[in-house]
C-alpha cells in the first residue's frame, strides 16, 4: 500500500514535469507578415526597385528585407537590411543597391521582407530597370503579405 502512495507521488510528479516542460517550450505565438518576391537581380547595369507600402491604419515596426541566394542560402546578418518603422500608410521607394548601402554584391536572387511583431499587412511593388541599355520594365511586380 505504502508502495503504491509512492508511485503514485512519483508518477504526478513526473507527469507535472512533463505537462510544465511543454508549456514552457511552446512560448508566445507572434502573428507576422512577409512578403516573398522570387526574382530580383543586381549587376551588369541591372538593378531592382523595391516600393514597400504600409496598408494599414496602424503603423508597423521595423520592416526588414533578406535576399536569398539562388542556392537558397544566405550568409546572415550581411543580407538583411532595415528599412525601419512605417506610419499608418506609409510608402518607401528605394533601389536595393541603396537600402544595403552600396554592398549588395552582383546576382540573382529572392527576397524575404518581413516584420516579426504585429499582423499588420504591407503590400511591395518591384521593378527592373538597366541603367546601361535603358530597358526597363518587366513589369511591376505585386505582392501582399501573408501571415507566417
């Protein structure tokens, strides 16, 4: 009898454990937004604009964009830029040869843009200019984010 007190102290105990140690690795659900746009190039006087358009009448904080080399890596913390906070409805224009600040070496390749904290949804225009042969265009391309 006095056996089975104890394993049953043994098992709740166990059991409790168990139960804290789930809750406790499971943590906070953030809502977030991204954008995935597949194709963008810099180099041989090709390079890429990027409109970021805060749809929203709540502002959003701290837009990052991530390019992903055509192999599906990224080499980190070299390949984000911050593009900031945006007001309630906020656009912001830039190429992304400006946004990484004249280091973004030349290639294709995909780009990641994101927030991580609220469900506030953006929307992104990219477009593709040669700033050697003048040929532009390939269309605006659209995107809105999702939840991820």
């Amino acid at each position: 009898m006095k056996g089975e007190i104890i394993m049953k102290k043994i098992f709740y105990i166990i059991l409790i454990t168990i139960i804290g140690i789930v809750f406790l690795s499971v943590g906070p659900v953030f809502a977030s937004q991204r954008v995935i746009v597949p194709y963008v190039i810099h180099g041989n006087g090709w390079s890429t604009g990027v409109v970021v358009t805060n749809l929203e009448n709540e502002p959003i904080d701290n837009i990052r964009i991530t390019f992903v080399h055509t192999d599906g890596n990224f080499d980190g913390t070299d390949d984000r830029a911050e593009l900031g906070d945006f007001d309630n409805y906020e656009m912001k224009v830039s190429s992304l040869q400006d946004l990484y600040n004249g280091t973004l070496p030349e290639g294709q390749y995909s780009l990641y843009i994101y927030h991580l904290d609220d469900e506030q949804r953006f929307g992104v225009a990219v477009f593709i200019t040669n700033n050697v042969t003048g040929i532009s265009g390939y269309g605006f391309q659209q995107f809105y984010s999702e939840t991820f």
